[in-house]
C-alpha cells in the first residue's frame, strides 16, 4: 500500500483527492493538513467523506513529522503558498504532485511576470514535469515531481494539441473562449459567489489578463516550436462543475471535418480519456460530470476557413484532482485508470 | 459472471443501473430493451455511458430469446406495462428485481384502487418481496422476485422504521413532507417538465393522491402492526436528484434528541448505507448525491411534543437503481455494498 | 413627491425597495446608508440599479442630518441593531417602516427570549404595529411605525388567516413547512452560502427553533383568541427567489376543498395581492418571482381528516420590500397598488 | 388606447409581450390567438398573467375578424408560418411587428438558403424594417412592417456597431461566441430542453450554420459598405433568461481600452437602452435579467492586438418582446421608454 498525504486538504480540490482515492485498492491516505481546519475532523467539512471518520485535518507546520508518515504528497496549496512545501518534500526524496501553479511554467520570469511574486526554488523547478499524461507520460512516469496542469489548460491543450502538432491551423489566430463551473473559484465566502450572485447570471472575467494564459501558451509554443500567443477568454457560469472550451483558429490548409476528425482521432488513439467525438456530435460538460474524461468535438466552417474545436471535462476530476490521480498511477506503476473508472454522473 | 439483462434501458433508472454496474466485477450486462428506441445505441441517448459503446437497444418483444440471454432481469419498465413481463420471467425460473411499482403492493385491490387497473398475475405477486433492505434483508435473500421500493418511500420508510417499531410516536399523527429532484419524473418530453418550467420554481404536486401513499402505509402499518394512514405531499424541486423528507409525527412519550437518536443507532447498526446523524447535524441531499447513503438527521421539538425526522436519498441511486443493485447483490450472494462503494459527488 | 430614505441599503431588501420606488410616481429617495459600503456608489454594489447612478451610499452616524432629509425611513438594518435608529426617526416624528424583527414582537420578553438581546424601547414597541396589511390595514393606515413581517411569517399567516378565524382546524395540530429561495440569507459573504454549497443541494435548517416561530404564533394567538404553538420548519432552495409553505392542521369539521377555498374566497375577498386559486390548481414560487402577490392553494385530505394549505410568495418582495412598499402606500394615502403593479417575471 | 393583437401567444415570447403591456397606459391588448391553445384562458397557460384572467386564447383562422379588432399585431408565430398572415395584416393597412425571422432578410435568396423555405411575399418583404432602434429608428417611425431582430443578432450587432461603423476592426476576424438561456429554445415539450437534461450542463449547438448568422452578416456588412462573413457559435446555458456575448476582431489600429469605450459612448450617446460599461467593469446578464437594457464591456487585449467586446441582453426583453414593445412605441408616437422603465430582477 502506498502511504500519502494531502497538504491542503479544506478545499474542493483536497476532497476530490480524498473521494477518488476511496475507490485506489493500492492507496491508503495517512495524513491530511489545513491550517485554518486544523484539529477539525475532515467529515465535519465534507459529510460526504464519511468513509474518513477517523481522519483529522493537521497543521501544516509539523512539517518534518508529516514527511515521515508518507512516500507521496498531493499538495493542494494555494498559489505562492506552495513552492516552500513542494521543495522541502521533494527535497526529502519524497514524490510530490502539486496541484498549485508553483513548478507549472519552466520560467522563472514568467511564473513572476504572472504571479507577481518571486520563484524561489529554481533548482527543483527544473525537474517538473508538466502533468499532462497525454503530452508528458514518459517523462511523468520518470519524474518525482509533478506539476499538475490547470484547468482550463488541460481542456484548452488536449483541444489544441492535434490541430498544432499536425499544422492545420495558422498558429497567430487562436482564441480560447473557456467557460467554468462555479468550484474553479474554490470553496470561499466571498459574496462574489454566494448563490444569489452567481445563479441565473453569466459573465466573463479576468479578460486577457488570467494567469492560466502562460501555462496554456508555454505547451502550445512548445508544440509550434516557437513561441505563440493566444487569446484566452474564461468565464463564470452558474453549474457545480464543467470546463467547457470553445476554440477558434483559421485553417492553415483546407481540411474538412471529417478529416479533422481523423488526425484527432490518430493523434489520441488509446488514451484512455480522451474522447474524439463522432461528426455531428458535440461535448456537452454534464456527460464527462465527476469523470476524468475530456470530450473532444470538431467542426470546419467552410464560409469562413476556420476550424472550431470545442473540449469539455470535469475541472475538478481531469482538470483538478482525477488528474492528480492518474500521474500518481502513472509515477507509482499502478493501471493508468486505477479508481477513475466512474463515467459521469448523468443527469 | 452473472449475466444480467435491463428492460426498459431508455429512462434514467435503466441508465443508473449501467452506469453503476461498470464498477460490479461479478455482473456482465448482456441485453438491454426499449420500444421507442430499439437499434439505437445506448450512447446515443447516454453518451456519459461510453464504455457501453458496443450495446444497442433490442426491442422487448423478442422475450423469448431475452430469457435465454440472461439469469437475472432488471425490469425498469413503466407501472401496469410491467406485470407481464415480470410475471414472464419469474415463470422462467429467471430472478427479477422490478424497479416498476407492479409488485410492491402486496394486497390487489389496493394496487387496482390507486393505480386504476387490475393486477393479473396475483400468483406471482404472492412471491414478491418488498425489497427494502434493511427491514426484509433475509426474505430478499431467498427471494426470486423483488419488487425495488419506490424513491419516496424508501425515504420515509427508513425515516419512520424505528420511531413506529419502538412505539415512540403516535402513529396517528404522521405527516410527510417530501421534495424531490426533477429526475424523479423520468426522462420525457413534457413542457411541465422543461427547464426554464422548473428551474427557479417550487410546488407541491399530487397533494393526498400521490400513488406512493398506499406503499409508505403498508410497510408502517406492518411495522406498527396495525392500519395506519399518513398525510404524503411530494414536491418538485428544481434540482437533477434528491429526495428530502421532512417527517412530523406527535411524541407517545417524552424522549428528548439525544434518546431518539440513540435507538435510530441501535437500529441501524451495522447497516452499511444508513447514516444516523449526530445531534445537532442534519441531512443535505448533495451529501448523497448519486451515493447509495440515506442520511437520517433527528430532532424533538419540546414545545410542540413533536419528534421531527429528515432523512435524505439520491432517488435515482438508494431511491431506485443502486437499491435494485443492493438487492441483486443480496440475492445473488455478492457483498452487499459491491459497487455502491462512491460516496457522493460533491459539489 | 414623498422624500424617503433607506437605511441600510446594501443588502437585498434594501435594493429592492429602490428597485420598487422606481415605478412609483409620488416617492423620491433622496438618501441610502450603509456602514460598510459607506462613499461607495449605489451602482457599484447593485449594477442593475443604473438609474440610481448619483446615489452614494452614506454612513449612517449622520443621524441627525439624515432626520432633516426625508419624511419616511425604510430601515433595513439588522436585527438588534434596527431598535435604536427606529427609535430616534420615530422620536422625530417620521415614519418608518422597520424591516428587521425588531419591533414585529408586542411582547418584549418573548423578543428578549428569542433574540437574546433585550427591547430597550418598549415605550416605541407599543407604538408599532404589524404590517401585514391583510390583517391590520386600519391600524396602518393611522401608524407611523410600522413593522414590515418577516419572508416566512407572511407566508404562513396568509395562509392559516381564514382557518383560524373560521375556527375549521384543530389549532393545536399546525405544522408549517416552508422552503426558502436562498437570498432570504441576505447578501453574505459565508461558505454555507456559496453556490457551489447551495447549488443542487435541499436541506432543513433551524428545526424547532427559527426566530420566526414566536412571530407567527403572535399572530394565530391574536386570531384563534388564545396562545398557540406551531411546528415551523424552514428549509434552504437552490434559487434566488421565492417562500413555499406547505401547512397542515387537523380538520375540526368536514368541510371538503370547494367549501374551504369558498371561506378563503370570502376572507380575501378584495384583497389586491392574495390569489385563492381554484380547486385542483396550486402555487408555485416561479407565479410570483419579482412580484407582490401571495397565491393559495387549498386541498382537503378526505383519508386523514388533514386541511392542507400551501401558499407562495417572493420572500423579497411580498415578504419584505414589496410589503413595506405596501405599507408605505397604505401610510401616506397613495393607492395601495401603487409600483407594485408588475406581475411575476416567468420564466 | 391603441387596439393591440397577438398573434402566436402561447409562447415565451407572447407571454413576455402581455407582461410588458400590463404597465403600458396607451396599450390595450384586444385579442390573443394560439392554434393549439385555442379555447383556453391566458391563464390557464401563464398563471402569473392573472390580470388577464378575462382573456381566452382564439384560433388565427377566424383572421379576418381579428384584423378588424385591432390596429396593430404582433405577431409570434413560428417561422415560415408567420409569413402569410404577416402579409395579409399588412395588407389590410395595419401596423404589424412579427418576431419571428420572416421579413428580417432582405434578401430572399438569402432567407431561402437558411430557413429551406421561400418567400412568398417579397413585395411586402421590401417594405419591411429591421426593427433594431439604435440602428434604424427613423425608419422603424414611418414603417408599418418592422422585423424585430433575433435574440442572438440584438447582441452581436450592438456589440459590433461602433466598432464596424469606426473602422477600428478588420472585419474579416471577427468570432462572436454566444451564450443562451433556455428560454430562447421556447415553450416546448422536447426532452433534450427537460430540466435534468439542461441542468449542469453547458453546450454548444448550430456550431457555423446557425440561422442568426446572416441576420448578423447582414446587419454587419450594411455597417461595413460591404460583405462580410463571421463565425457565429451559439451555446445552451442552463439559466432562464439572457444572451452572453463574447466578441472577437483584430484591431485595426492600436487603440487602448479607453479608447474604445469613449468611441462606443459617443455612438451610443442618449441611447435609453444601452450602458457602456466604465473600463475594469463587465457585464453580466444576471444585470439585465428582465429588463430591455443592454450592457457592454469593452478590453483591448494589448498582447494579441484583439478587441474584445461582450455584451448582455435579456433574449426574451430586448431580444424578443421588450423591443418588440420599444417598436412599438416608436411606431405609434409613444415614448421610447414607455412600460420598458423596470430595470433587472436582481438576484
């Protein structure tokens, strides 16, 4: 049995972790860390973990006692908060996956240019990993440390990937229009998401300035083989769950959708959950709900020469903590799809 | 392998049971029926249930062959059109969980008065057994017919079994309020039923007729070992799954929260799906959400001499399919929580 | 032109009084205050509200210059907090029109013991009178303090008002369960409340011991001509808007439904808000959405001997600012219909 | 008092234009027809139309008698069945204000290609005027034939108005992606609208070959001096009410944020229905939920050289039925702004 620990566990993302890892036959969870819950049980939180009765959120600070308990550590920090931990684990020889931005983009000044803040574990930046499995596997399955993508990258990559690595897009015109369900903001008592605020309401945020943008261009460059820019849109919509992805570039050649279909359908042929839909067919977020799946639809207009891709998954599942699960599985040995067979839950 | 067949796989409660069977490994489905939309693929109307991807919908007719296919039959097909079927395949030796209401009121006549049409295969429901898990375990054991209890009633029932078992109300007094989840209608095309119909709304529906009344009465009058009536009002919720009950009923005597809770935990100890809450804490549909679990939370208002019980179920899961697929592995000697073992998606 | 002023306009019900006053031809709001938004704009805080583009919201220590400006004073402060502001407008010889609890309770004590907080102006207590104008009209119409209902006692008392006083049920056997849109939590921010924990979620809060139980029994005393306890139980809704309450008391006679939507008809008869609805039709929160009146649904349950009644209303608007509006018309000698004209918004 | 029909009430968009004219002094609605309707009250549909209880459903097919009834029409009826009694009003010299796409192409070809249907009345289609005020107002006020825009066009075309009309946009790049509430698909029994189906989920549909897109062209290209196409998306949001808009051009030149928003203010200078929105600040169509206001935010994203517009309306308001009634006005001398004044429902 693996021994692991959740740092940061109070938040949606740590309690995916949690409800997933129920179902991993080679995972025991010994440790879970908040600060603010510390010394609260981890069902008082989220009655719906009852299965963890027994396990009790501690302080982060016990921090040399924690990495004894553990060979794996799921860190689940807020952003800046993270890269301290991340080091000091990874430093002990432990394998660490960090679901923070903290060790996502590979430079340094980007990651300051973004977060306003200084990376200060440079040395142990240089062995992340970019925890996409269907970019990165080999490399993941060799690392112990794994930057966990973001959400809407992880729908925005896997959209884009083919279209990129294959050409058949003019790399200087795409344009990301994301939309996410309410739980990307995390669990907080802000009355910007109270419920009466966001309900039966709709708006974009974080116009041309959202962080996610350089993670997304980071991998989509080193696809192009230089660097690119793209216009990336996200907005709130008022659902638990879902990152839907609409994306828009003009056709480099003259493919027609079934074409398109083909290089996608090559391109991810065997990953286990990645879905290329059928012409005609199209993602909608509440058939991937709860799952690590990410439905893939394509379509050319031919009026006006650009290729429309759209990609939904769950962000807390393959955009948050299922794909914290499947680089663990890939990193540990175990059957890539070990505890993400659930299909969503629907309706 | 057991091999298992679904009739009538087009509505939600068919989906719920192949969506909950792809984490059963004793049970591999061999057929699944429906009239409407037979040589459709199954992903055609579910496409979350991808890996069902080589499944198509046979029409019902052919129930010669369907017999031959399988040992055991989910039958989810709509009230009265069941009785044949079910009767069908009981006189074939086969095991039959019936998600329909045919075979859950043991008494005939009451079964023609609230559902306006005769039963005509008395003799086999003789052999039916009512099947609630925690009050008639054993008869289910032996049973090859079980008539899975309907989502309202497994919701009261579990609420009022011990407080009408122990003699602590006064059984005259019981009143029901329930709200449920919009997938508690099925899956049709009814303008009542649309989205911009239902969302943002809330009403009662089926005030004192509602045909789960009868069903709550006969199991409570078994346990009170007398006929009792209730007052039922079921209402609609703009939410996908759920079903809270909000539960009044006069105390006989004086116990206070702390008592009352103590004998719901005597009664349902060791129930592997049964949560007693603790004092002060009560149920929340979304801690249940798409989960086997029924949530009881307990209260004793001393001012009024009323003892109040909520209790709350995913009615598509405890309150239809994960029951049906408690009671299959029951009947067919599987560990009793095999498959069921996901706890809620939350949020 | 009426000048007014709201004090305490950054919640819900503070905005909605000014969304109301938009329509009415003879009021001028002429100042809002709020504590902590104080310098800020009206629009800042509530978008929606454009036309109010010049209205700042002021801090509320400038009692004294605040009097000078207007002649009636809607006051949305909190409970406890409302006492002494009420008190001092009042002591000016101004209207005011008290949204919060505090003055809605006759007898201090019973406030003290529900509030935890004692009166400290009982001289002004007896000034007040309940505004809810179905029952009390004169004495509003002669008041000038005037004590707007709280979302779930309008609700209930409308709805119980022709039983009790027609003497046709058994007042010791009154349950009331009710279920509240989300912004009867007000404009906060708390995790409870967010949407990710609201959203798809149904759950009873404040069993046996919500703040609104001694308010409604006031009121059903006055009728029933002695003191009556009630059971009252709230429960949260995943939407914005809307109080359902399904209420149930004994038949003392046997009067079928016509015969008790006739006595209904014949109570309200008149009345600009309440719709008695006919046999077999019920309510639904989403009729009255942004709208002032309450609609009534009768049925008798002939099995149990049980009269139930559900009524619906917009807890923001019939349940708070659109009440006090009324109550404001009814005070200054407007038509009392007046800006509350519009009907729901459906869908 | 102006004599008003409505052809095709038994809609979203017929219920929203009696809504509307509850509070329109000039305004008395005379006649209501629905095919299917036919024989039933209003209410009977719509009980929260109740000050209509008078009012009974007529079939169109007694048309001559309607025509001599009242002096104008609006007309709600499906597309392609609107043309022929579009026609026949018209021609019987009345006012007509049809809502559905029938006379808003101006080219017949154009319209036969999209609605797989033809023209049959192009001469009275020449004398028709895109009803969208902000554009043609001084045409709407002599014409007697005004096609009200789609829902999706009003939107994207305020959006894009200042921006073509500057030429600060090359007008080959632009992408309008949509977002739409449910209620834009109608009043209709389709399981794909049924609530579960919608609920928490997000999709898109018509992806390149919707049937707004050259209502849009058209529109956009008359700005523009000459033909112009666009990529037109439209997504499925499970909310009531609104149209999102997020729209995409290449700048032209090198404009900043507060540029463009001092040149889209002096465009839409006196314009009673629209707000532009200061910098930093968004829409969000929760701001407009039944009101006839369009807002519109403004974000030069400096990286990509992109102009990025969104806009938000209320699809059954100023989509559909409120500038319906805005027409309306125009057309009869009324004030622009008359029954329109309420602002949004918020929350």
């Amino acid at each position: 049995m693996v021994k692991a620990a959740i740092c940061g566990g109070s938040g949606y993302a740590g309690a995916e972790v949690l409800r997933i890892l129920l179902l991993h036959p080679g995972v025991e969870v010994v440790a879970v860390t908040s600060e603010k819950s510390a010394g609260k049980r981890v069902t008082d939180l989220f009655p719906h973990l009852h299965p963890y009765a027994h396990l009790v959120f501690g302080p982060l600070n016990k921090i040399e006692d924690l990495a004894e308990k553990a060979e794996l550590f799921f860190m689940a920090l807020p952003h800046a908060a993270s890269q301290e931990a991340v080091d000091f684990f990874f430093g002990k020889g432990k394998k660490v996956i960090d679901l923070s931005a903290d060790f996502r983009l590979s430079d340094a000044a980007v990651y300051e240019a973004w977060y306003k803040t200084p990376h200060r574990y440079q040395e142990t930046l240089k062995q992340a990993v970019y925890g996409l499995p269907e970019l990165h596997r080999e490399r993941i399955k060799k690392s112990r440390l794994v930057a966990n993508p973001g959400c809407y990258p992880t729908g925005a990559i896997l959209g884009l990937y083919p279209a990129i690595k294959e050409g058949i897009i003019d790399n200087g015109t795409i344009i990301i229009d994301s939309k996410s369900g309410t739980s990307g903001a995390g669990r907080k008592a802000e009355t910007a998401f109270s419920y009466c605020e966001v309900n039966e309401g709709f708006k974009a945020y974080g116009i041309a300035v959202h962080r996610h943008t350089p993670e997304i261009e980071q991998e989509l460059s080193a696809m192009a083989g230089k660097k690119l820019t793209v216009n990336f849109t996200p907005h709130l919509v008022a659902m638990d769950r879902g990152i839907f992805s609409t994306i828009y570039g003009k056709l480099a050649g003259n493919a027609d959708t079934g074409e398109v279909i083909g290089l996608y359908r090559k391109t991810y042929d065997g990953e286990p959950f990645v879905n290329v839909l059928e012409e005609g067919v199209f993602p909608n977020s509440k058939n991937v709900r709860g799952s690590n799946y990410c439905e893939i639809g394509i379509k050319v207009n031919k009026r006006t020469g650009t290729l429309i891709i759209v990609t939904a998954i769950d962000n807390l599942v393959k955009g948050a903590s299922g794909q914290a699960v499947q680089n663990m599985n890939i990193m540990m040995g175990f059957k890539e799809t070990t505890a993400l067979e659930p299909v969503a839950l629907f309706p």
